[in-house]
C-alpha cells in the first residue's frame, strides 16, 4: 500500500516536512515594529506621561488603542520570538486593566437603596443649538434635581423657558453668553450662588449651594473646562486642577459638565483622586461615549461626566441624544447617605 502523503502543489511535491517550513511565520522585526507604539501607549496611559496638546488629544482613544493590542500579540505569536511575545501581552494587559474595570462597575453601597435620591441631568448644547424641546422633555420625564448646561445662550435660556424649563425648574444660577463660554445651573429647589469655591480656569462654571426638604446640603459646581487644543492645553491642565476636592464633611459636592477630559487623562484621574468618583465609571458605563453626538460618526469618546463625593452613591447612570448638539446628555441617579 502506498502510504506517501505528499501533495503535489503546481507541479511541486510538497512533503510533510517542506509544509512545515511553510507554515505562516511573521518576522521579528515586523512584530516589534507592530507592538512598539502599543507599548509606548501603555506606559503612558499608566505613568500620566502625556504632555502637550496632540498627547492629550489621543489620550482620549485608550480604549481603542487596548484592543488594538490584540494585533501585534497575534503579530509577536507568530514570529515566535518570545521577548516580543511577552512584551505585547503585557502591553495588552496594562491597557486591558485601564480600561475594562470602566465596563464592569463598583458594588453598590448598601446604602444605596435606602439613601435619598439625588438626580442630575448634564448638557453641553453647542452655542445654545441643543434642541430645548427635547431637553425640557428629558427633564419632565426624568424629573431631575438639578440641570447643569454648559454652552449657554441667552437665546437658549429663552428657548428652555419657552418649551416649559421655567416652570419645571423656577431656581436657577444663570452666566449666559453668545459663546462657548455661557453656563447655567436650573434647579427644582431654592439655590445661592456659591461664589470662591475655586478659582475658574476655563468656560463659566458656576457654582450653587442648596438644601434640601430633608435637611441634606449639597454643593453643585457646572464644569465647562477648555478643551487641551493648542495653546489651550495650558489652561486645560490648570482648570483640573483648580477644581475643588471632594468633601469629607459638611456639604455633599457635585462635579457635572463637559469635563473635555475622560479618564484615560492622569490629570482628570488626579481630580477623582480627590476625593470623588465617576457616576459612568461605578455604574459599568464608563466607556459609553458622549462627544462627538450627532454627527456622521458615532459618538467615541466620553468626556461629559458627574463625578460625587466618596460619601454619595450611584443608583444609575444613561445618557441621551439632544438633537442640535455635539454631546450627548447625561443623567445620573445619586443616593445621599441619610444622617448627613
């Protein structure tokens, strides 16, 4: 009995061994090349190296880039060269661990369920373009407490108030203006404006302090710091950190905007640092993307967010598309310990 196994290929006999050395075998240097960036990338996102505006820019795509990893590891297996091989799983490794705990979420306090409920609403509306019907909408159908808007316009106060937001939220804390840099606070309960909290590096942020029925007292700041674009990056960086800490003691405190920051930025995972956490992050939602809304392309990078003292919990966080604007809302539920 015949028992050969060679494969005749174009005319060529292949043999076993002869399919051996064909098998796919990717060069070293070419798998190097491949995982050096990822690397880079990793050691960056992990030491808070980014400096200057196009580093901040393309901090913001660490996701992306962590399953991008997944290349040059198929690359590196292929060469079969083991130091590149252990080089990009552990490349893929750091950036899997920066990035995925965004997708799971913390336990919720027990707390939680018996605390009181605190909603906030967010929403950058684009030089005042943001549809304000559909705003008004979120705000009748979800009821929130507060609504912090960045990008404010005189013309879309009008618009709120016209589409129903006067009566809804009487309260309000208002630094309107024809450009990117007019804020405002509306609110269902009495508010005062809370001036010297922080030094105001950016867009307007005002800040309110108000009570509850209940007696719990909160300090609510509307965060619109520049985008790290050009020169701006500057500016960018110390409007981080000017933001004020997270509250041990007296006063919950409350951080919600458009942050231009997510938390692949060592400066915004500085801010939560001090004493806060992020309302996307505890709740398995932290990679759901919010800019640029509305547009061609869907949303990719998440740089809208409500960030709590350590004291308040998270009940649920979505956000929502408002027609007219290049971010997405977003609405979170707190719980406010009881006793404070």
């Amino acid at each position: 009995m015949d028992t050969t196994t060679d494969t005749p290929v174009g005319g060529v006999i292949m043999t076993p061994s002869r399919l051996r050395r064909l098998r796919l075998r990717v060069p070293g240097t070419l798998a190097w090349l491949a995982v050096t960036p990822f690397a880079a990338w990793a050691v960056g996102r992990v030491g808070g190296l980014e400096r200057g505006s196009f580093p901040a820019q393309i901090m913001t795509a660490t996701p992306y880039a962590a399953a991008g990893s997944l290349v040059p590891v198929l690359l590196s297996v292929l060469s079969r060269k083991k130091v590149v091989t252990a080089v990009a799983l552990a490349t893929t490794a750091v950036l899997g661990f920066s990035v995925l705990p965004r997708a799971f979420g913390d336990a919720p306090a027990a707390s939680a369920a018996s605390g009181q409920q605190f909603t906030v609403l967010t929403v950058n509306l684009f030089f005042g373009h943001g549809d304000a019907q559909t705003v008004v909408d979120l705000v009748r159908r979800h009821r929130p407490d507060i609504l912090n808007t960045q990008e404010l316009t005189p013309g879309a106060v009008a618009d709120l108030d016209a589409a129903g937001l006067k009566e809804l939220m009487p309260h309000r804390v208002l630094q309107d203006e024809w450009s990117a840099a007019g804020s405002g606070i509306f609110s269902i309960h009495p508010v005062t404006q809370l001036d010297g909290l922080f030094r105001v590096i950016g867009h307007n942020m005002p800040a309110v302090t108000l009570s509850l029925p209940s007696g719990a007292r909160l300090e609510i700041v509307d965060v619109h710091t520049f985008p790290p674009l050009g020169p701006q990056v500057t500016e960018w960086t110390e409007g981080l950190r000017a933001l004020p800490p997270g509250s041990t003691s007296g006063p919950f405190r409350i951080l919600a905007g458009d942050f231009n920051a997510s938390l692949d930025h060592a400066e915004m995972r500085r801010l939560m640092a001090r004493g806060y956490h992020d309302a996307g992050d505890a709740t398995g939602n932290g990679l759901t993307p919010t800019w640029p809304a509305n547009k061609r392309v869907p949303p990719l990078i998440t740089i809208d967010h409500v960030l709590a003292d350590q004291r308040v919990s998270v009940r649920s966080y979505h956000v929502y598309d408002v027609p007219g604007t290049d971010h997405r809302a977003v609405l979170t539920e707190l719980s406010l310990p009881a006793g404070h």
